[in-house]
C-alpha cells in the first residue's frame, strides 16, 4: 500500500469525542437540571427565587469558563425567569446542542482538509 492510500484511509473516518471539559459541563448541567427538578419546591417560583438565580447564575459562570460563550446558553438562562419551566432540562440541552455544533464544525473542517488534499494531490 502507497502512502496515499495509507492517508485516505485514516482520512476517512473522522471521531470526534468529547472532551474532558465537554464531559464535565455536561456532568455539570445533568447536576443542575436534577438538582432544579429534586429541590423543586425552592425553585418553584421563577424569577422570585433566589437560589435559583444563584444556580442559574454559577451555572452559567461554570459553562462559559468550560465551554467560552454560546449562544444556546442564553435560552437556558431567560427560560429559568418563568415560573414552572425548570421542569424542563435546559442546560443539559445546551450543552448537548454546543457539542452538537462543534462535531458538526469538526466535521466540515475534515471535510475541507479532504478537499485541499485532493487538489493538491491531482495539482502534481
């Protein structure tokens, strides 16, 4: 086998796992939206809780410092203001949809290094 078919080969497959700061934010956001959802008698007020705005807000500090600013946070941060909805896993989902966006970039990235290579290679 020549070294070009070497590097197609390896080319081909791209795996993108997590992380450890992807798997901690996660780990982070799973803790939130169950602790929301265990505590819910102090979280029940919305806006009017104070210990919900205090996780909300710890929450949000510890994912931008993991992950840097996305906006799938924001949604994560207003929905909380109303009343009833930590019912629903917020952060968990934004977490879940940032990494989605980066494999999806990591992706497009292999993609267009793929299609360098090969004008390069068709170039000689």
């Amino acid at each position: 086998m020549d070294e070009n078919q070497q590097a197609g080969a390896t080319n081909t497959s791209i795996k993108l796992l997590p992380g450890p700061r992807f798997r901690v934010a996660l780990m982070v956001a799973i803790l939130a939206d169950a602790l929301q959802l265990i505590v819910f008698p102090f979280f029940v007020e919305g806006a009017e809780s104070p210990a919900d705005d205090v996780l909300d807000c710890g929450v949000a500090g510890v994912m931008m410092w993991l992950l840097g600013w996305h906006w799938e946070f924001l949604p994560s941060v207003l929905a909380k203001l109303v009343p009833g909805v930590d019912l629903v896993p917020f952060w968990t989902l934004a977490v879940a949809n940032v990494y989605r966006k980066a494999k999806r970039k990591a992706i497009a990235e292999g993609k267009n290094r793929d299609n360098v290579r090969d004008s390069e290679r068709s170039s000689e």
